[in-house]
C-alpha cells in the first residue's frame, strides 16, 4: 500500500513538473499594439535623432525603430540579466516583464528611423 502511494505521489509530482514547464517553455507573443503605454520611458532617448546620453559616459543612443523585435527582446533580456551594463538601460529594463519587453520589441520592430515615434 505504502508503495502504490508513493508511486502516485511521485507520478503527480511528474505530472506537475511536466505541465509547468511546458507553461513556463510557451513563448511569449508581442503585440505592438499594446506598446504605446510602455514605450514612454523608450522614446525620450532612442526617439531623438543623434541623441548622445552622459551617463555613465557619452555614449550615442541608437535609434531603435526598425530593429528586428528577436534583437530588442534579446538586448532589453541581455539588459535585464546584467549581461550588458549601461545603468539607465539595466534599472528600465528590470522593469519589464517578458511580455513588456515582447510588446516593446513587436512595436519597434514595424517602425522605420522615419516613422518611429519621437
């Protein structure tokens, strides 16, 4: 008896690691129309044309319209992670939830440096 429990117990708890990881595994789907909330803090540095920013150092801030979404997700995580270091971008990008970052990154990825909001 004491057996047929525990093997129950064990294959619940499979059953459960199977199906979180499979939600945690679903990609996250961007929807640039829900972006125009979230790209306040976005547009007052890469929505100015040859804006250079100084801090931590000058540094020229990339106009981001038109950037494929794969690279702004993959930077804004990279930022998130600590992996890149410029600290105005880390503490924004912190701020993010993977579908932020994929609503951001879909909305950006359909402008052009000509359209893109300023």
């Amino acid at each position: 008896m004491k057996k047929s429990l525990a093997v129950l117990a064990l294959a619940g708890f499979a059953a459960t690691a199977i199906t979180t990881g499979a939600a945690a595994a679903a990609e996250v789907v961007g929807n640039p129309k829900a972006a125009p909330a979230k790209i306040e803090m976005c547009i007052g540095c890469h929505g100015i044309p040859h804006y250079k920013t100084g801090f931590p150092e000058v540094y020229q801030v990339p106009m981001i319209g038109g950037q494929s979404a794969k690279y702004i997700e993959s930077a804004l995580k990279a930022y998130r992670k600590g992996e890149r270091k410029h600290p105005s971008m880390v503490g924004i990008a912190k701020s993010l939830s993977d579908q932020d970052i994929a609503d951001v990154a879909a909305y950006y990825a359909l402008q052009t440096p000509a359209n893109a909001k300023r």
